[in-house]
C-alpha cells in the first residue's frame, strides 16, 4: 500500500487525529489540521521505505505529526515567547527601569525637564540605539513592530534592542552614581 492510499483511506480519522494533537499543543487556532496532515504526508513521502517497515502505518503517520507538532511549539518558544517587551524588564533592576517607566510616561508637570533628560541620555547613544529605544520604549511599539519599522527580522530587533538598552543603562548608571 502507498503512502498517498493509506492516507486517502483514513483521511477522516488522520485529520480528526491531527485536530486533537494541535488542540493538546495550544496550536488548532494558528495551525489547520489539513495544514498540518499536508506536512504529515511530505514528511512520510521522504522515506517510504518505512511504511513497509512499521506494524501501525496509520501510528507512524501519527508520531510524524506529533514530531512536526513538537518542533512548531519549540520554534513558537524559541521566538515568540522571547520577545520581551520593555516592561517586561522592569522588575529586573528597578533604580533604571523606574528611569525608563518616566521616560515612557513623563509627568505632564515636568515634561520639558523629562524631555531634555531624556534628549541628553538619548544623545550619548549612537543614532542605530537611538532609534530602536526611541520606538520601544518612548513609542511602545512590540518587537514586530519594532522590525517592521526598521526592516529587520523580529530576532534582530530583539537583540538590538537588548543591547542598546543594556548601552542605555551604563550610561543611565553612570549619571545615576554621578548625580
């Protein structure tokens, strides 16, 4: 039997099986399991071979979708739920992240006071730090936002990001000790 007959014939039962792996993997509303049973059967159609191999063809077919499942829910991880949003730093180190919360959200009172502080800290970072801080943390724009503005993939736009705040903060502390 061949890979494309033995999913025909089981197609109701594959596909019901696929929504309810995706369902358990928090997955059924980004991915479609007719998506999903489609990847199922490039993966099988890469080594044939083992349909002939295996006693369960239908389980076979079953551990390729979890294994795809698997690797989607690690990528998910690995990107999406690394993006960080700068308030989510700041119960990290409150002295510069209370800094930065005033940056975000001066005091109508003393706007102009915040604004020259924030020009002059601004100032001490090169233009490239100067603008991914600007549009996260002055814009509140999230990390894909953040790429989409400067062209770059959401990964880079993270780790610029880090790396300016993390520029930011010597300067912020170094004004901080200094004050």
């Amino acid at each position: 039997m061949s890979i494309n007959r033995l999913i025909e014939e089981h197609y109701a039962t594959l596909l019901d099986a696929c929504a309810l792996f995706l369902k358990r993997a928090g997955l059924l509303d980004s991915i479609k399991p007719a998506d999903l049973l489609a990847e199922v059967t490039i993966e099988a159609m890469k080594n044939p071979e083992r349909l002939t191999e295996v006693r369960e063809p239908l389980a076979w077919l079953m551990g390729i979708a979890s294994n795809l499942i698997r690797r989607k829910q690690a990528r998910f991880y690995r990107f999406d739920s690394r993006e960080m949003l700068v308030g989510d730093f700041y119960q990290s180190d409150e002295d510069f992240f209370d800094r930065i919360a005033e940056l975000a959200n001066p005091d109508p009172a003393r706007e102009f006071e915040t604004r020259s502080t924030v020009d002059y800290w601004l100032s001490c970072l090169s233009a490239d730090d100067r603008q991914i801080v600007e549009l996260a943390v002055l814009r509140h724009m999230d990390g894909k936002a953040v790429a989409a503005e400067l062209g770059i993939s959401p990964g880079a736009a993270r780790m610029r990001l880090h790396r300016a705040l993390k520029r930011l903060k010597s300067v912020l502390m170094e004004n901080f000790y200094h004050e």
